[in-house]
C-alpha cells in the first residue's frame, strides 16, 4: 500500500494530465512513487508535449494504455511507442478496425502523424495491467466503441475512464459501432459498483467523481435513470 498525505489521497502513483489534439484530449501521464517508472494513458497525439511532460516529471516510461480506438486518443501511440520503446497495450480487440483506419480519420481532423499500429495486448474484462510496482484493473465498457476499456487503479481510487463518462455528460453514441443502451449499462453496472468515492479522469474536460455524477449527471444520476 502506498503513504497518504496531508491530502488523504494515497501517494503512490501520481497523474498528470497533458491536453492533446484540437479536440481537447486528456493525455494521463501515470507515475509510480516507489520505481519511477511510468506509463501513458491515451496519447492521441502531440507526442513532443508528452514526452516533455515525460521529461518534466522525472520518470522512465514503460508502457502505454489505450481505452478506445478513437484517433484523438490512440493516434500518437506508435510514434510515441517507437521512440521511447514502450509496449502498447488495450484496448480490447473490438476496436481493432477502427485502429486499423486510425491515418484516415487523422487527416480528416488535420492530424497527419496518426498512424495505424497493432497492440502488443489486447485487453478483455477482468484483465490487469501494471506498471512499476502499480496494478490497474480492467473493465470492458462497450458503448460509445465496442472495444472500449477502463483503467481502475483500487489503491488511489482513481479510473481513467475514456470517452464513457464526463463531468455532466456521456459519451456521444452516434459514430459507427456506438450504442446508447449499452453506454448506460457500462457506467451503472461497471463504474458505479467502484464506489460514489472514485475520482476519475474523463478523456475530455475535468475529473469529477462518480457519487457527484449520480447526483447531478443529466444523463446518468440516479434520479434520472429512475423516471426513465
Ligand atoms: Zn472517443
Ligand atoms: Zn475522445
């Protein structure tokens, strides 16, 4: 277990959050006190600004973790993964076509470095990745893509969790392979069950927690799902 802080948050992996692409993306950059080691969470793209922030924290990257094949999350992955040696790993193999066309969609948003690229890992539900001496635990969220995944890590309390939940709102379901039913079935029945007290990380815009969202979320609060 990791030392707690005047903060109470356990200090044993920190995050850094590095905005990326025109579309806004949070970049996590996930260090572990005890090894310095580190690893990154969905580098859509500005791979010079990540391995600044890389380089600004002190630590030696290990791996990357994908939650979802969309470009603006998984297109400076290879570039990133080549120059610094990293092993890619997620999301699960249901958004293996949507990698596979990740250049097409880069230059329609005016990214040209995105490049397609196959994991070393695919990830399913109930899987584990690690890095330094830090676990995460794997949850497979289908919805907004079949094949996106969410990070917990149990000991700080803390889920990346991707483009399936925002700080008062969700996931968009109308691209290809989205599914509304399936979104709100994800977030109830894989976020909510890791407690009202977890702060997550939301590819898009600032963390909040899960007890805040199922108070106020116009989507998902509990009041909401209840009248539906
Ligand atoms: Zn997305
Ligand atoms: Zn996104």
């Amino acid at each position: 277990m990791g030392h707690h802080g005047p903060d109470g948050l356990s200090s044993m992996m920190k995050c850094y959050i590095i905005i990326v692409t025109s579309l806004q993306q949070n970049c996590t950059l996930l260090c572990c006190e005890s090894s310095g080691k580190a690893a990154i969470v969905d580098p859509g793209g500005d791979v010079p600004a990540i391995i600044d922030a890389i380089q600004q924290a002190e630590v030696e990257p290990e791996k990357i973790f994908l939650t979802h094949g969309h470009m603006d999350h998984v297109g400076g992955a290879k570039e990133l993964g080549e120059q610094l040696g990293l092993t890619i790993e997620g999301p699960h193999l249901d958004d293996r076509a949507m990698i596979a066309k990740v250049a097409d969609s880069g230059r329609r948003f005016g990214m040209k470095s995105a490049q397609p690229f196959e994991p070393d890992r695919w990830l399913k539900h109930g899987d584990q990745v690690s890095f330094g001496d830090q676990q995460l635990e794997v949850s497979h969220c289908p919805g907004h893509t079949p094949g996106h995944v969410v990070f917990y890590h149990r000991g700080v309390n803390v889920a990346l969790v991707g483009d399936v939940l925002f700080q008062g709102s969700i996931g968009r379901t109308d691209f290809p392979g989205g599914d509304h039913r399936q979104l709100i079935d994800s977030i109830t029945q894989q976020l909510w069950p890791l407690g009202d007290q977890v702060t997550f990380i939301p590819g898009h815009g600032s963390p909040s927690t899960f007890g805040q969202e199922r108070q106020v979320n116009p989507f998902v609060a509990d009041t909401v799902l209840a009248n539906n």
